[in-house]
C-alpha cells in the first residue's frame, strides 16, 4: 500500500469517526434539553458524552496520521 493510499484511508476513518462522535453527542444532548428531572437527564448524558468524546479524540488522532502519511507521500519518503 503507498503512503498515498494510506493517508488518504485514514484520513476517510478520521472523517467517519469524527462525524460519529459529533453525531453522538447531539443525541446525547437531547435528553438533556427535554422537560425531564436534571438529575435523570445528566445520568442519561454522561455516558454519552464520554463516548462521544472518545470517538472525538479517536478521529481527531486519525486525521493527523493520515496528515502525516500524505506529507510524507508528498516529500518522497522512500
């Protein structure tokens, strides 16, 4: 595989699991906002908030590999 080709794999999973964890947390948001006890819906967010936190992190290191890749695939690495 060149690192063209991987750069730019990652740089898509990087994208996937960004968006996933952006989406995550707008549901997670939701229950926060409906007319439930705060207690309930905070207990409800958490988790979710975490998760969505992890994919962000997850994403945000994904891009930066396939960043890499590509820039070393444009200074002819090999």
């Amino acid at each position: 595989m060149s690192l063209m080709s991987a750069g730019v794999t990652w740089l898509g999973l990087g994208l996937t699991v960004g968006t996933a964890g952006l989406v995550t947390y707008g549901l997670a948001v939701l229950p926060c906002s409906a007319t439930v006890r705060q207690e309930d819906a905070e207990l409800a967010c958490r988790p979710a908030r975490r998760t969505a936190l992890a994919l962000g992190l997850v994403g945000a290191a994904a891009l930066v590999v396939g960043t890499v890749f590509l820039v070393l695939h444009v200074t002819d690495f090999r």
